[in-house]
C-alpha cells in the first residue's frame, strides 16, 4: 500500500497478487490497531506516510516488519527455552525454522545500512585500513552477508 492512492480490499488483493478475503480480514485488523486508515463512503481504505515508513522495506532500520518476524520464531520455542531455564541445555537451530534467513534479512536492515557510517568508524582507522586490503575473517556471522 505504500505510495499507492486508497482502495478497495479488492483492487489492494489484486495489485499484491493475494486472496481477497485474507486481505480483507488483515486490512480489517490493521484498521483496528489504527495502522491502516479507512474512508466509509468510498470503501477505501490508505496507508499513511508515516505508518508505510515504520512498516516498509524502504524505512531501512526503521522496518519493524523485518524485526517482528523474531516474535514468531521465539514463540515456536517457548517451551524449549523454559527447559533450559529449567535443566540448563540450548535450543538447537533446528528447532528455529527460518532463524537463518529472518537474521539474514534483519542485519541487511539494521547492520548494512549503518555499517559504514556508524559501526566501522567506532574502531578508529579501521575504515583506512580496510580501504588499504586489511585482511578479514567473518565468523560465526551467518550467512556473511555483510561481507558480501
């Protein structure tokens, strides 16, 4: 919905490729949290700047979209996590389904938009020496992706 006019649930399932009803019924929820907004005598229904700049993957960092897909995650492990605290073992990433790809998609957001200006610099000359062939080695940092 970002940067498109109002529309009906209709036009807005159609332009996304997804089920009408679903579309309906999670435009329905998100008018009710006050994320979306919707005019009664058009049938319309619109995405402020404001909220697509929270909710879009262009809001970079600011994306909570990205970021919420964690509370999925950790809620499939709940019990798992309970155990631990309980007799003391770890969740295997087995157990985390998509762990991988939502981390992957999370540091793209958050660590690669601010690696330049605001991560690298905090080791002082560390920009320079890496300009000059530093050598580098990434690990246990995923799927290295901002070595990439």
């Amino acid at each position: 919905m970002r940067n498109c006019s109002p529309a009906i649930s209709g036009d807005i399932a159609k332009r996304a490729r997804l089920n009408e009803r679903y579309v309906r019924g999670c435009l329905g929820a998100l008018l009710t949290s006050g994320v979306v907004e919707f005019e009664p005598s058009t049938q319309q229904f619109f995405l402020q700047p404001e909220h697509s700049g929270y909710l879009t993957l262009p809001a970079g960092a600011d994306n909570i979209g990205v970021f919420s897909q964690n509370i999925a995650s950790l809620r499939g492990v709940e019990d798992d996590i309970v155990a631990c605290f309980q007799k003391g073992r770890g969740v295997p990433y087995s157990r985390f389904p998509r762990f991988h790809e939502v981390m992957e998609e999370d540091s793209g957001q958050s660590v690669l938009s601010s690696l330049e200006t605001h991560i690298l610099p905090l080791v002082p000359g560390l920009t320079n020496r890496l300009a000059d062939g530093a050598r580098v080695l990434d690990v246990g940092c995923g799927r290295g992706r901002v070595l990439i």
